[in-house]
C-alpha cells in the first residue's frame, strides 16, 4: 500500500518545503512560517477528507483505462489539477469578473489577496451552476442505465434503470433542478446560474461525445478511447469537484499560491488513492461502494445548486459523503459475508440486489 503513495509523500514534502520558503517571504518570522505551514497541511487534509467520493468515482473509470494511462493520470493529470483548476482557473475568473489581463490578474492575487479574494468568491452562483450540472448529470447517468444489474437501494435504483428507458430523460431532469433553484434566486443571480447551469450540461454532454466518436465501431480503438476519452473525463470531474473546494480555501487564506499548494497535496493523495483503489480490485470486493460514491455525487451536486441561494458549511458536505461511503462499504461486507453462508446452503441464495432467499438448508435474512 505504502508503494501507492510514494509520489504523494514525495509531492507533499515538496510543497511543504514551499510553503515554509513562501512563509518565511510573506512574514519573516518562525511563528509566521509555522501558520503557513499548518495551513497548507489542513487544506490538504480537508481535500482528502471530502474527496473520498471522487477517488472512488476515479477508480470505477481508470479500471477500464491501460495502465499507460493510469501514470498519465497521475502526472499530466497533476498539472491540470494543482496548476490548471487551483491556480489557473481561479485566476481567469478574476480576469474575466475584473476584465484584467493576465499578468494583471496574478499581481492582483500576489499584492491585494482581499480584493483577489471578493471577486473570486463573487463568481460563486457561476461556479455552482456549471459544477452542479456537470455532477448532476454524471449521478444520473450512472443510475439512469437499463443494464444495470446490481442495485444497493433496490427499491429506488430498479425505478431509475427502468425510467432509463425514457429518451434523455436526466437531462430534463437537471434542468428542471436547476430552473428550480433560480426562482429561489433574484434575477441577475437566476439568469447567471441558468447560463452556468447550459455550459455545464453542454461540457458534460461534449466530453461524452468524444469518448464515444473516439470509439470505432469495430472496437479496433479500444485502447485510445478508454485512454484519451477517460482522461479528459476524470480531469472534467475533478474540476466540477474541486470548485467549491478552491472557494471554500478562503475561510483559512486568501493566498492563491498557499491555497495552491494545500489543495495540490490533497489532490494528489486523492489520485493516488484512485490508483490503489483500481490495483487492489476495491470496487469488485466491495460491490456496492461505487454506489455509494454516486450517491454522494447527487447529494453534492444539490448542495453546490443550492450553496447559490444557500450558505452551505463544506462540513455537511463531507459527512454526508463520508455516511454514504460508510453505508456501502458496511452493506458491502454484509452481502459478502451472507452470500457466503449462503453458498454453504443446500439451496436458496442471494438476490442481485443483495436480499437473502431462504433456502431449505439456511435461515433467510434481509441485505
């Protein structure tokens, strides 16, 4: 296991030595350096606490991808994540909301972080509706799909896989959720999230198609499909992830370059965990702990919708992933340990969805 997170202790002492070097520039002091520091390793424990659900999402894609892809993952993949959404992409909505250059966008953050740090968080509503539709949409779609067998909830997955059969039927959903949600909103705020929610489906709907037309019909494309079409999806969901977590780094700094490095080390111990997750075969032992992790998708991307008319603590959000995973890993291990003393039965089983059939040889149970 240790072998897994040989790059992320690596990378995390790195970023440490960083944080104590920009430390000691921004305060001149050991106490000053200190904070810093600790500020950086919480940022990038609070990543890692609400990002279980991702790392296993990640994993129930990368397990279809070569391992070629897996490493690219982990490196070019790195630089989009710590680079392209923890620095880049923050600064852009500055430049944008605050029609400045680029240049001028990173002396803003570097010299007047406050200022810096109102225009970010004004973007807020924009930021939920594209992240929450994106999310929205990738729950959905793992739900809203006929051929699949294995249910946790059964009673409400089984209503999904049939309703599946209804053309685009999570598209008219998320739109009616996100209609919803800007009535709550005046109208200024309503029109934006609308147009963020659009962008949002639209980037959802893009990456899916060119998975698909990188896919040949006679399969000879197998390998580059999973590979380029999975790559650009991962880093897509990481991105609508990692939205409200660059906003929500506010309330501990408003300086992008420790913001950065805090939710770069949690970045990367949520890639290496994916990686664990695909090599150790996690998600076939344990049958119901993707489910739980899309569950925990939907959840936050309600709470991300909502967050625009509603202050949402990131803390809610991370315990309700964390109940949700718990559930599944639990209902996971019970089904594995039913199904097994059911196996020594004379006759009876386990039904798909994990309910006990009693059999002559056996007392039946509920899963």
């Amino acid at each position: 296991m240790l072998s897994h997170f040989k790059g992320a202790v690596v990378f995390t002492a790195i970023c440490l030595a960083l944080a104590a070097w920009l430390g000691w520039g921004l305060t001149h002091s050991a106490a000053g350096t200190a904070g810093v520091v600790w500020i950086v390793i919480v940022l990038g424990v609070l990543e890692v606490s609400l990002s279980f659900d991702n790392a296993v999402v990640n994993a129930a894609v990368l397990k279809d991808m070569p391992p070629i892809w897996r490493k690219r993952f982990l490196t070019w993949g790195m630089v989009i994540a710590v680079f392209g959404m923890r620095v880049v992409f923050p600064l852009a909505i500055v430049a944008i909301a605050a029609r400045l250059g680029p240049l001028a966008a990173v002396e803003l953050a570097a010299e007047k972080p406050a200022e810096y740090e109102r225009i970010i968080t004004s973007a807020h509503v924009g930021i939920s509706g594209f992240g929450g539709t994106f999310l929205a949409m990738v729950g959905l779609t793992y739900f809203f799909d006929q051929d699949k067998e294995v249910h946790w909830i059964g009673f409400v997955e089984r209503w999904l896989a049939r309703m599946a059969a209804v053309e685009a039927i999570q598209i008219g959903i998320v739109l009616l959720a996100v209609y919803g949600v800007s009535l709550l909103l005046p109208p200024d705020d309503a029109f934006t999230l609308l147009k963020a929610g659009i962008f949002g489906l639209l980037a959802f709907l893009v990456v899916e198609a060119i998975s698909s037309v990188l896919e040949p019909e006679d399969g000879s494309g197998i390998v580059v499909r999973a590979g380029i079409g999975g790559f650009l999806y991962l880093n897509m969901l990481d991105s609508a992830f990692s939205f409200d977590g660059v906003i929500g780094a506010f309330a501990l700094s408003n300086n992008i370059f420790i913001i950065a490095l805090g939710l770069g080390i949690g970045a990367m111990f949520v890639r290496s965990m994916t990686v664990l997750l695909v090599e150790r075969g996690t998600l076939s032992e344990y049958r119901y702990l993707e489910h739980g992790a899309f569950w925990a998708i939907l959840i936050l991307s309600a709470i991300m919708l909502l967050s625009s008319r509603f202050e949402i603590p990131e803390v809610v959000t991370g315990f309700i992933g964390a109940v949700l995973i718990g559930l599944s890993l639990w209902g996971s291990a019970r089904y594995n340990r039913i199904n097994g003393n059911q196996d020594a039965a004379e006759d009876g089983g386990v039904a798909p969805d994990g309910s006990v059939v009693e059999g002559t040889g056996a007392a039946g149970g509920a899963s």
